[in-house]
C-alpha cells in the first residue's frame, strides 16, 4: 500500500514533541472545540465564509466549553477568524491568549453556501461533499493542506494546542492525524460547542476523546424525552376517575425540564 504524502512531501506521522536534548518528551495533543451554535448550524445549512453570530444557546454552550477546560494552560491557542469561533474562544476564557490562523477557517462551500444536503441534492441527486465536493469553492485537497498545516504549526509548539474551528475543517484535520486520507473526516462528526482530543498511544496517533459536550448534551435531551415519555404514560386517560386538575400552570423549572419545552 502506497503511503499517503501530503503537499509539503511529508508524509502524515509526525513525532512527538522533542525536548532540547531530542529525548522523546511529552507526546503532543491537540484540544479541537467546534463553535456553538449558529442559525444555520442549527438548520443544517452549509456555512463557510459566512460570518455568522452565535445563537443565545451557542454562546451558554460556548461558556460550557470552558468549564469543561477548566482553565487548563494550552503551549498555543488558534482560533479561526470568523466570528463564530472567535466567540467561542472568548467565552471559553481563551480570548486574550488566542492567535488567529486563517487554516482555521472553514471550507469554502463555493456556489452551495447557505444551502441544506437536500436542497443541493435537488439538483445533483445522490451528491455527497466528501465524495462530489463542491462548485466554485475549495478542493478537499486544499482543505486538507491547510488542516495540515496547522498540524505542522501544533508540533513547532512547546507543548499542548487548543484550536477553535469548524466542523469540516476539524474533520479534515482528524483524518490527517490520524494519517488517513481526508475524505475520512465524514466519520467524525463534532457537534457544535463540542470538544475533541487528538493525542498519542505510545507511538501511535490515537483520538483521545471526541465530541465532548454535545454527547452529554444529547444524553441528557434523550433522559428529558424518556422522562417526558414515561410521565405521559403514567396519566390516566381524559374523563377517567382518577383525572386530577393540573397544579400549576407549566412555568415552573421542572415542568419545562421534563416537558422538553424550549427555551431559547
């Protein structure tokens, strides 16, 4: 099998972080935070150059993010230029010692910005970005040249990155650490305000963690739901006997947790 090398004639394993005497160190680990929420994050439209704010529940996810850090010291933080994560960056607590790296910005989607799978796939049936790509935007290979670069930006550091970036250019970049080809990046999948790490097993580039944040928020909307489900259940049927008045009006904290209402 031919080894995959990138533009740069390198190929995809770098090694771990070296100190002074070039005696094996502290393996290198990359911190990747997608942004929060966005309008169209939330409506599955594709948002690259687009400079979208975050939404009320982005920016109470973002913050999220950095309870989940914990104010953890990072050897260098990046963030991409676009708003969203720049946001992101600062509500975690990570604003004043971010840099910004164009890399981190997200693939430009070309002709099928602000457009949803299904309303491409109208006009190209069966389309797939990973597979298809895009009109008038960036190549995979670009996307995955720059995600590459950014890799190469990590290990010049002297210890642990943190990078605030998109989705597609995060799932790129994890393909490429992982030294896999970038089209790979379809299967893993950060939700938003979400935060992955990429590291080392012994010599060997692993993902430590991924979408942290978003599956403890998605576990915890399913225990809503099921609750919200068992509750219905255990109400009598309308005009039956034992049917007793509603106690309250719905306001209450409990009654919107286990309700599932939404309160954005």
């Amino acid at each position: 099998m031919t080894r995959r090398v990138y533009p740069h004639g390198e190929p995809m394993n770098f090694p771990a972080i070296l100190d002074t005497k070039h005696k094996l160190a502290k393996p290198l680990q990359l911190w990747l935070v997608r942004h929060g929420e966005t309008e169209w994050s939330a409506s599955g439209q594709y948002t690259g150059r687009t400079d979208l704010p975050l939404t009320l529940e982005g920016k109470l996810h973002a913050r999220e993010i950095g309870g989940f850090l914990n104010g953890r010291g990072f050897a260098l933080v990046l963030t991409s230029p676009l708003q969203r994560a720049r946001e992101t960056c600062r509500l975690a607590g990570y604003g004043e010692n971010a840099i910004i790296d164009a890399n981190l910005r997200e693939w430009d989607y070309g002709e099928y910005e602000g457009q949803t799978t299904p309303e491409i796939q109208i006009e190209h049936p069966d389309w797939s970005l990973w597979r298809d790509g895009v009109i008038g935007g960036e190549r995979i290979e670009q996307v995955a040249a720059r995600a590459q670069k950014l890799i190469d930006r990590a290990a010049a550091s002297s210890g642990d990155a943190l990078l605030f970036a998109h989705g597609h250019i995060l799932r790129v970049l994890a393909a490429c650490w992982l030294g896999l080809r970038p089209e790979a990046g379809r299967l893993f999948s950060p939700g938003t305000a979400s935060l992955s790490v990429l590291g080392y097993e012994r010599d060997t580039r692993v993902i430590t963690q991924w979408n942290g944040g978003a599956k403890e928020r998605a576990r915890s909307q399913s225990e809503v739901k099921m609750a919200s489900a068992e509750r219905s259940n255990k109400n009598p049927a309308p005009g039956s006997e034992s049917e007793q008045p509603a106690l309250s009006s719905g306001n209450s904290a409990d009654d919107l947790e286990l309700s599932g209402a939404d309160t954005r």
